[in-house]
C-alpha cells in the first residue's frame, strides 16, 4: 500500500496537468468500489478531474451536445 500511495503522490506531482479531465462512463460497482478506495490517495486537484458517471447521460455537462454521438445524448451523427 505504501508504494501505491507513493506511485500516486509521484504521478500527482509531476504529471496531473497533462490531464484536463478523466471522464469514465458505463461503470460496474468493482470500478466505483476500487474508485472510493484510491481517492483518498489522490489530491483534490487530481480527484476534482475524474468524474464517474453511471451512464452517459450526463456527459453533457462536460462535451457540448453538437459534439457528442446521439448515442451519448448529443445532436452529433456518424458520418
């Protein structure tokens, strides 16, 4: 536990800016269990950029509508 912490702390410390948003979708309760487990570890920072989301319906919130598929809740087509 120890050297998983510290692998995080590392990561968090050189590394969080190149992530500007973590969105995850379609989650199952082992992902939200082992999600609650690890957040502790991580920085406020770090943890305000990953945002689990059960289904995707509330993408919109974070991708404009015209440019998610309409399979996500956007008005965005295959082409």
């Amino acid at each position: 536990m120890q050297t998983v912490r510290a692998l995080t702390q590392t990561l968090q410390d050189y590394y969080a800016e190149r992530l500007g948003s973590f969105i995850v979708i379609h989650v199952n309760w082992f992902y939200r269990f082992m999600f609650q487990c690890m957040k502790p570890m991580l920085s406020k920072r770090t943890r305000d950029k990953v945002n689990v989301l059960g289904n995707p319906k509330g993408l919109s919130k974070f991708i404009p509508r015209d440019q998610l598929l309409t399979d996500y809740g956007g008005t965005s087509v295959r082409e």
